[in-house]
C-alpha cells in the first residue's frame, strides 16, 4: 500500500490511497481508497480514466479528477 496522497477539488481536500502495485502503461485497472471506501478505475476505449463504483452521492468530478491525477503521476 502506497502512502496519502491529496487532491483539492472545488476548494475541498480529499485523501486518497493507491491500493494497485506496479502500475505501468499496460496496466488496464486501478484500485484507489477514498473516504474507507474502495473504488476501481478502468481505462476506456479512449484512453480515458473512468470509475465503476461512482454513484449519485459521489461528487461528479471528484473520481474522475483523482483518475486524470493517477495518469499524470505514473505518466499513462
């Protein structure tokens, strides 16, 4: 397990862990924790990061967000 890492998102902190090892340019799914509980993000057609878990109580950009945040940390 990976050490919290921030994000802010409408002037609102959130605290997030990677739970996925070993995460590369072939990897197809990341598994996150957020507020104790475990979400996964899967890459689309389009390159693009999305959550299968996200429902109407999430916050609508807050997945995604963290999402594009992954990418650009491991550079996918």
């Amino acid at each position: 397990m990976s050490l919290p890492l921030r994000i802010t998102v409408d002037d609102r902190d959130y605290t997030y862990t990677v739970l996925t090892r070993g995460i590369n340019k072939q990897t197809e799914s990341i598994k996150i924790s957020l507020n104790e509980e475990e979400f996964t993000l899967v890459r689309n057609q389009n390159n693009a990061w999305l959550a299968l878990e996200e429902t109407i109580g999430d916050h609508p950009g807050l997945l995604q967000a963290i999402a594009r945040n992954i990418a650009l940390r491991y550079r996918l």
